[in-house]
C-alpha cells in the first residue's frame, strides 16, 4: 500500500504542477490579451486624434479627401470642391469689404487647408462683431438677425433676402 500511496501522490503532484502551469499560462496569456487591446486602444486614440483635422476640414470648407492611411500615422488628401471655392468666394467678399477679416490667400494657394480651418475658426469673433453692426436693428418678423448669421453665410451661403439685403448694403453680395 506505501508504494500505492506514493504513485497517487506522485499523479498527484504531476497533476497540481500541470494544473499550475497551465492557470500561469493562462494568466500571463489574458495579461498579454490587455497589455495588446490598451496599445490598440491607445493608438486607435491617436488616429483618432490625428484624423479629426482633416475630418474638421472636410465639414467645415465642403472638401472631398482621400484617406492613403488611415492608420497613424495618418495620410489624407484634401480636396476642394465647387463648394469649397463658392464658400472661399464668399469669405473673400467679406474680407474685401472688411480688411480685419483675414482671408488665407497664401494657405489657400499652398493647399494648407488644416491652416484655412484654424484662420477661419479664429475669426470668429471679428465676424460677430461685424455682424452685430451690420444687422443693429434689423429684424424680421420680430427677430433680431443674429447669432453667427455671417458665418453661416460664408460657410453656407443664404437665400434670406433680408439677410442678402443687408449683404448688399454692406459692399458683400
């Protein structure tokens, strides 16, 4: 009976060393599985990060692109559309009738369109106050023209006669 007893005991001890070997395997495999998807999380982050000017730029001035990569590091082409050039005519019309606007000329011509989306987001507060002196006291049907009225017209153009009125006044349309 003492050499059976030492066989179970040896299966046994072969068996815990097996079962502990595979827990720590499997252990170190589900570590490997986090320390990979908080990398892929991390870079998915960064793409994302990195992407988010083109995609700004895509909205805000009309553009079509082409991802080459879309992967970081990122590889977008930006390309203008008859959109792009109708809303850069209409920005350039309120630059010329009001010389503190900022028209991006050289960007443009360069085709650093990431530059025209920052000049354009900058001007923000130059447009709202030329527009709260150009629409003083217009108002239609009991509402007063404000509240990025000018922006929106660059960006989107209007077909609000009071608004294109005012446009026409002002040297713009």
């Amino acid at each position: 009976m003492k050499d059976e007893t030492k066989r179970y005991l040896k299966i046994t001890i072969v068996f815990f060393i097996i079962l502990t070997s595979i827990r720590v395997y499997l252990m170190i495999e589900r570590q490997n599985t986090i320390k990979e998807m908080e990398a892929q999380e991390q870079l998915d982050m960064q793409t994302t990060r990195e992407l988010f000017p083109y995609r700004s730029a895509e909205m805000l001035l009309h553009m079509d692109s082409v991802y080459h990569r879309e992967q970081s590091p990122v590889d977008v082409e930006l390309i203008a559309t008859d959109q792009t050039l109708a809303m850069l005519e209409r920005w350039e019309a309120v630059a010329t009738a009001y010389p503190t606007i900022a028209y991006p000329e050289d960007e443009i011509d360069q085709g650093d369109w990431l530059a025209v989306v920052q000049i354009f987001q900058n001007q923000s507060a130059e447009l709202r106050a030329i527009e709260e002196e150009m629409f003083a006291g217009v108002e239609e049907e009991g509402i007063l023209l404000r509240g990025f009225v000018l922006k929106n017209y660059i960006n989107n153009d209007t077909d609000n006669e009071l608004v294109l009125s005012v446009l026409r006044e002002n040297g713009i349309k």
